[in-house]
C-alpha cells in the first residue's frame, strides 16, 4: 500500500513541550488538508499517511510539505515484513540510471535477516534486474531505504522530498502583521508564521483616495498568505481621516513619520483587543525615508508591545525571492496606489528627532483619531 511518511523538525528540542508542539502539528496538518480523505497515524517519531486517493499524492505531499514543522516526507510503500515483499517493493524503487546502495533499518529484531544482509541481498537482487546500475556505498545518487518496523510492517521509499521546516503555526504566540499591498509585509508574515506564531492581519486604507482594488488586493495577498498561516481574520481600517488631518496639520516633510506612529498605535489597541504580544512589519533598515534608525525610533516609541521586523536585515532581492517563493509576488506587484503614496511629500524627513516628531504631533487630538478608526474596523475572515 501506498503510504506519505512524515518527519518533523526542531520539535524533538523542546522536551516537555513535545506535546503541545506535536498537537499543534497534528492538527495544522489535518487543516491544511481539509478537504481530503485519508487515515492519518503517529508511530516512532514520525506521522503516517494511508488510504488516501492516490490520483491526488502530488497534491497531498504539495499540501504537507508546506506545513511549518514538518521537515520532510517519503513516499513509501508498506508491506508486510517479508523478505519477498520487500524485495518486490525495492525493484519498485529501483532507479533508472546511475549509482545507488540499499539501506536498511531493523527495528525488529524477530526479522531474521540482520540488516546489513537485508541491504546486500536486496541490493543483488536489484543489480539482477538492472544490470545497468552500480552500488556504490559512499556517495550513491540514489539510496533505496527498507525500513522494518516493530509491528511487522516494512517501508519501502527512495525519495526524500524537502519540506518547509520552522515551527508548527499556534505555538510561537500571537501577533498582529501590518498588511500593506506591497511585497515586504506578506514576506514578513510567512517569516514569522514559519517561526509558529498566529497571525491576524491590520490594513489601513484610504478610500476613496486609494480604490476598492487596493483593498481587494491585499485580500488576496492575506488568501496566499493564509496557505502557511492556515486561519487569517484581515481587520481593515480606514485611515482616510488621519491621513487628511495630518495632512492639514502637520509639516508636510513629517506627514510619513506622524503617519506611522499612528498606524502603530491602531496595532498596538488592536493586538491588545485580540490578545496578541506583539506586532510585525516588513521594515527593512534603509530602505526608503521611513525606514532610517530615527524613523523606525519615532515609529517605535509610540508602542509598547514588541515590534518584530523580521525583514530588517534583507535586501530587497533576497525580499523578492521569497515573496516569489511564497506566491505572493505577482499579486504584490500589481499597481494599485498603498494608502501611504496619497499625500506623500516631496522631501520626507530621513532623520526625525523624536522630540520634533512629537511637538509636530502636539497639534493632533491623537486619542480621538485613534478612537474614531477603531470605532469602525471591517473585520473580513479569509476563507
Ligand atoms: P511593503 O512592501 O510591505 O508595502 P514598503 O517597503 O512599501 O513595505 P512602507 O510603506 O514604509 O514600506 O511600509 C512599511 C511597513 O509598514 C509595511 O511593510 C507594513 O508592515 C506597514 N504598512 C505600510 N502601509 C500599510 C498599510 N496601508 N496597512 C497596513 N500596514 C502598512
Ligand atoms: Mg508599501
């Protein structure tokens, strides 16, 4: 019978908290394949996979493998522990070309052939029927494992196909990622969703300065986001008002640095009303006006929960590289304005004291703004 072997990563670190980590796996795995009929079992270390369509493995092992916490699977075939089963099941695995080795491992001690005879006979018997293969032991380009399991079971696999790693979504805590319909923040969503924490999204927008596809397209970012984060609610919020008063207030070169702090302190009430510590951006030191030390310092002060900038040390082509990895960049590229471009300045203030920042803002009613946007979020469940 076919069978998906599963392996997962770093959990087995944890010690007492093997549990918790590996139910939070069990049931991110179960989610990701909503939809699908299977059997699913825990034995020795690893999940099993049976009595699934096999028309759909692709699928399947497309789905598993990009579950946090899993780090690789096998496609495998299971058969009773008997030398002619696993002999049969080996020539299935045997490669088309090159060098391979057998190799072979007997949990079973009532199997009687010790595993290093498994490994030459079985070997023999697939040179037999392609002689056009070699053994090589040390550095073979394929490797066709039998694997003896204590309850007289065999697996019988050849492929080891990569999976994601990282740490099962749901045990690394709960943030709030800042959404904007760029390339940097859907990045910074997967990096901390591979890290295990539980994501909820925050959008400002601007309607009607920026448009309804603006909006709808941050919401398909959060639909291909939601892949790895495998439940995302998206609050949007309109930040029109904010965005007009600052605008009539405050210094033009200041409106990007006042805009900021306000965004940061909508997070901070909303992770705080949704029991979330902490709050992700897809800053990148240096990489435009709002993203200097001082800028991210003002930003910064207003908050009080712990900001993570997963993205602070990348270069935008090693942002683009996962952002296409991930599925998100043709999506992030799409034109439609980020409510952060309507009024934008000329000359924004690349170095902001923080005592300037806030006596610019001393002309605002901060608490009344920051009220008014709460007062009316759309709270959209992606599906
Ligand atoms: P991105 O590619 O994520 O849009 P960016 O390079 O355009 O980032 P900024 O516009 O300075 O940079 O935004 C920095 C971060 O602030 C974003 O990565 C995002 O986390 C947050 N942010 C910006 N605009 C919005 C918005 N309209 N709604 C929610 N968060 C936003
Ligand atoms: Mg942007």
């Amino acid at each position: 019978m076919k069978v998906i072997i599963i392996r997962y990563s770093e959990i087995h670190l944890k010690g007492n908290n093997r549990e918790f980590f590996e139910s939070a796996l069990i049931s991110n795995i179960k989610a990701a394949l909503k939809g699908f009929e299977y059997d699913f079992s825990r034995t020795n270390g690893r999940y099993v996979i049976r009595n699934f369509d096999e028309t759909r493995l692709d699928d399947i092992t497309d789905i598993v493998k990009n579950v946090f916490g899993v780090h690789s699977l096998s496609v495998a075939e299971e058969i009773d522990s008997d030398y002619g089963e696993i002999k049969r099941a080996a020539l299935l695995f045997a490669p088309a070309a090159g060098s391979f080795k057998v190799s072979t491992n007997r949990a079973d001690k009532r199997f009687p052939m010790p595993s290093m005879k498994v490994s030459a006979e079985i070997g023999g018997e697939i040179l037999e029927k392609h002689p056009n293969l070699t053994v090589d032991l040390f550095n073979p380009q394929n490797v066709v494992n039998i694997d003896i399991r204590e309850n007289g079971k065999t697996f019988v696999f050849s492929q080891i196909i990569k999976a994601v790693n990282g740490m099962p979504v749901g045990t690394g805590g709960k943030g709030i990622v800042m959404l904007s319909g760029g390339i940097d923040s859907p990045v910074a969503a997967y990096m901390m969703a591979k890290r295990g924490m539980t994501l909820r999204a925050l959008h400002f927008h601007s309607f009607p300065y920026t448009s309804m596809q603006a909006k709808q397209k941050v919401l398909d970012l959060a639909k291909i986001i939601k892949k790895y984060t495998l439940h995302l609610t998206v609050d949007v919020v309109s930040f029109t008002e904010i965005q007009t008063v600052i605008h009539e207030k405050c210094p033009e070169e200041y409106m990007i640095t006042i805009m900021r702090r306000f965004m940061m302190r909508i997070a901070e009430r909303i992770a705080k009303n949704n029991n979330a510590g902490a709050i992700i951006t897809g800053e990148s030191l240096g990489q435009v006006a709002s993203q200097t030390l001082e800028s991210l310092t003002s930003t910064n002060s207003v908050a009080t929960l712990p900001v993570f900038r997963p993205l602070i040390g990348f270069d935008k082509d090693e942002i683009i590289e996962i952002s296409q990895k991930i599925g998100a960049f043709e999506t992030s590229i799409l034109p439609y304005e980020d409510c952060c471009t309507i009024f934008l300045p000329k000359r924004p203030v690349t170095k902001p004291r923080l005592s300037a920042v806030e006596k610019v803002e001393s002309v605002l009613d901060v608490d009344a703004l920051v009220e008014n946007a709460l007062a009316n979020i759309e709270t959209v469940a992606i599906d």
